[in-house]
C-alpha cells in the first residue's frame, strides 16, 4: 500500500516539474515497486512460510535495489 502511494506521488511530481532529480525518484520508486512486487510472488509461488527466508529474499531484493538505484 506504501509503496503503491509512493510511486504515485513521485510520478505526479516528476510530471509536474520535469527535472533531473524528480525523474530519478520516479525511477528509483518505480524499480522499488517491482521488486517488492516480484518478492511477494516468490514468496506465494514457491509457498515460503518461514520468516527467515522470507527475509532472506527481501534482503537481497533490497540489496539489488540500493545496487541499482
């Protein structure tokens, strides 16, 4: 829900004023959002209940994430 609100205001903000560091937090919350969105689904398509390596992927989405942007 966080994330969905987050990319939503900095993709109205960067549409608004169209400068270099805007379209790199619309960017960079985009990217977020994916990933987010592409650990729930691992999580749920590989039924991973243990908290542990749950927290596992989420580290290294983060990891890839901090990486990227």
């Amino acid at each position: 829900y966080y994330g969905s609100l987050n990319v939503w205001l900095w993709s109205a903000v960067f549409h608004s004023r169209d400068v270099y560091w805007t379209m790199l937090l619309d960017y960079a919350s985009a990217v977020g959002l994916i990933l987010i969105g592409m650990a729930t689904s691992i999580c749920r398509g590989l039924n991973i209940r243990e908290r542990r390596r749950r927290h596992l992927l989420l580290l290294l989405c983060s990891l890839y994430y901090v990486r990227h942007i």
